[in-house]
C-alpha cells in the first residue's frame, strides 16, 4: 500500500460554507466550553471557524495532505443555496473547482452538490456540469431539507446510473439549524433499492448511527458507509477504540476512510490523525492487511468504477 486516499475533504473556503454553518458549528462549540466554564467571549468561536475558511485553492489542503502522506483526496461540496445564503451556487462551485483541480493535478475527485427543489433545471445543469468539468459523483445534504429518497432526485440518479458515478449522502446531526430528520440513514433505502448499480454513501455513517449503517451496509450490495468526522464527535474522545470497533463488525469490504476535512485542524491536524490512525497501536489492532488495504484505498476505488471516466 503506498498514500491514503480520503473519502471526505472539503475545500476550506467560505464561498463553498456559508456563515451562518460555521456559527451554528460554533455555538454548539462555545455550549460545550461553557460547560466547562471555560467559555469565551460570544463570536470569538466564529471568528475562528471562519478565518480557518479562507483556503479557496486548497493550497493549504494539499500541504497538510503532504505532510500526512494522503495520496488523492475527495473534494464534496454541499448545495446550501435554497436553505443557507451566502456561497456560490452549483454551476459556480463546479467551475472553482475544477480550476482547484487544475491547480492540484491528481490530488482530487470532486462530487458536486444538487438539491431536488431546484426542479428541471437543475437536472439539466448538473448533467452539464458533469460534461464540462468531469465531475465524479453527486453530494447531498439532506438536512436542508429534502429526503435522499426524493422523487425529485431520481433524475440525477438515473444519470448517475448511466454514468457510474457514486452519490455521497450527509447522515446524522450538522449544524443546529437545519433538519436531522431527513438525515436518518433509513431515509436512503428506498433510492438504493430503486438504483442498484448506483453506490451510495453513508457520510458520518461510521461515527453516528452506526449499528443502522452496517446494517444497511451488509445487506444492501450498493450502500457503503464513511468514516467521515471520527475525531470530532464531542461523544468520541476516544475514537481510535471506536473505529477498531467499527472495523470489526465484519463490513470492512463497504466502509470508506474518510476525515471531513477540515475539522481536522482542530485536532493537531491532517498530519496527527493519519499517523495515529496508520501507525498508531490502536485503530488497526486485530485488522488483516488486506482490510486495512480496503478501508484506506480499494473500497474508494471501487465506488469511483475507475476507467469508466477521465482522471481529474
């Protein structure tokens, strides 16, 4: 095995995040402090939240991914435009981007967002966006208020289904503005009994819901589940013991390795988790090489169907 491919990055960058996320982020944050009594003064959180969104090219992504021998990484970017202003809308985001690809060559697959209330219109743009920039799955975000089996989203999965590309979907708690009940991983079932040959993607499924996630991992031959935000659960301190435990539950051939960058700079950075979790005693304790093959490169590789479209 030689670099780590993570599942789940984002470009650090406040015109992909809008404002008001990393406020709700922030708030949750400053409650936790407080408890502690060691809260600071209202909006100094933020504030930091938001200078640390500041990466627009990802210069400072591709650096840490250096430092931590991370090969390739995916790039997600959430639609929030019909629930949270303030960032640039799909057909914008695609063309940042793939110019961050340009920029990076072979460090990036990008899924782009879409939201099914965008109607027509925005099957027709995403299908379009896919053809000019050679876009590599589709990332939703069902706490803005719309379920992943929405009929309005059947469009966009049937071209992923002539196109092969994987849809990345959002489960479990966000920002404490939007909605967590679209965001139950149960609401993808009836989308992946209806598309079999598109893989899905349970994003957060190893740290939040879990038990429900292998479930529908182990049983539905094209639901995977991610790792996504592992060390930055405030329910898991101690997530090397956690994700031994999700790695022996006897799905290491469905779970994709995933950091949701960049929350990991609030935790020593891309650079420590890696370690801790390639190098360290605890994560991979009890766990075949040939597992560890598959949950740090090969599951993602699959899901991408490799060779079906051009390499970003």
């Amino acid at each position: 095995m030689t670099g780590v491919f993570d599942g789940h990055c984002h470009v650090a960058s406040s015109r992909f995040i809008p404002r008001a996320f990393v406020e709700d982020v922030a708030s949750n944050v400053q409650c936790r402090l407080g408890s502690m009594g060691v809260a600071p003064r209202p909006g100094r959180v933020a504030d930091g939240l938001a200078a640390q969104h500041e990466d627009h090219l990802a210069d400072g992504l591709v650096a840490e991914m250096d430092a931590a021998g991370v090969e390739r990484a995916v790039l997600l970017v959430p639609d929030f435009g019909l629930r949270m202003a303030g960032t640039a809308e799909p057909e914008e985001a695609a063309r940042l981007h793939h110019e961050i690809r340009l920029r990076h060559p072979g460090r990036f697959w990008v899924y782009i967002g879409v939201d099914p209330r965008r109607g027509p219109a925005g099957v027709a743009a995403f299908e379009a966006m896919v053809d000019a920039y050679g876009l590599d799955g589709v990332k939703l975000y069902p706490p803005c208020g719309y379920s992943p089996s929405d009929p309005g989203l059947y469009p966009y999965y049937e071209i992923c289904a002539a196109r092969a590309l994987p849809v990345f979907v959002h489960t479990g708690p966000t920002a404490r503005s939007l909605d967590y009940g679209p965001a139950h991983p149960m609401r993808i079932d009836r989308a992946a009994r209806d598309f079999p040959t598109v893989p899905f993607v349970l994003g957060h499924g190893g740290l939040t819901h879990v038990e429900t996630c292998a479930y529908l991992a182990a049983y539905r031959p094209n639901v995977y589940v991610d790792t996504g935000g592992f060390a930055s659960g405030p329910s898991l301190p101690h997530w090397p013991g956690h994700l031994n435990e999700l790695f022996r539950l006897g799905v290491n051939h469905k779970i994709i390795f995933g950091t949701d960058w960049p929350l990991g700079r609030l935790n020593g950075g891309l650079k420590g988790l890696i370690s801790e979790v390639v190098d360290g005693p605890t994560v991979f304790a009890g766990v075949s090489r040939t597992d560890r093959n598959l949950l740090l490169r090969e599951n993602l590789l699959r899901v991408l169907a490799p060779g079906s479209r051009p390499a970003g």
